[in-house]
C-alpha cells in the first residue's frame, strides 16, 4: 500500500461506489480517504482523492461544492510535481467549461486559478 491502511481502503471504497453509481456515498469516501492520509508525506494522493471528491460532487449537480473542493485540491498540489495531478487539472478545466460558458461565476475563478496553476508549472 501507498499510504495508511484505512486511507487507501477509504479510497477503493469510494473507487467503488463511483463503478456502482452512487455519487453520494463516493464523495463521502472520497473525503474521507483525504482527510486520512498525512498531509505533506502524501500532498499528491490527497489531492486526486480530492479531485475524484469533486467529481462526484459535480455529477451530483453541486458544481458550488465541486469547485471549493477543487479548489482544496489546487492548493494541495502546490509544490508537487506530478503528471498525474498535471492532467487533472487539464480535465478540471475541460469539466468546468460548460458552467463557466453559462457564467457560473465560482467555476470561472477556479478556471482561472486553474490556468495559472498550469501556467506555473512549465
């Protein structure tokens, strides 16, 4: 394992849940697995737990909710020089599109942090 035990079994539940079709329990076990691990010892694991949590929030039509957990999931990433958390933040923007075109204004912030996250990461 990766991380601590009940971290990661906290995260294939939600993994889980997500296969199944349950948003809600996923996003509880998502935050859960977050919140279980250390935080500087695994800042990248924390931060794909969180962006899976917002995820599942978003397919629960809680784009306000998704977007502070992206936004948590940004913040967690600083410092971490990841592929994976790269293309995430590439497809948080692509996944926020939609809202920001229809002027949803928490999702143009977090699209614009979210542009200078990548901007700073060349």
């Amino acid at each position: 394992m990766w991380s601590p035990p009940p971290a990661t079994v906290h995260s294939r539940t939600a993994k889980v849940f997500e296969t199944l079709g349950d948003p809600r329990n996923a996003t509880r076990r998502y935050a859960t697995a977050a919140a279980s691990r250390p935080g500087m010892t695994y800042a990248r694991i924390i931060a794909l737990d969180l962006v899976a949590q917002a995820e599942q929030q978003a397919k629960q039509s809680s784009i306000e909710q998704a977007c502070a957990t992206w936004g948590c999931a940004i913040d967690t990433m600083a410092g971490v020089k990841s592929s994976r958390t790269l293309k995430a933040v590439r497809t948080l923007r692509s996944e926020l599109r939609p809202y920001r075109d229809r002027g949803v204004r928490v999702a143009a912030e977090l699209d614009e942090r979210a542009r200078v996250f990548l901007a700073h990461q060349r």
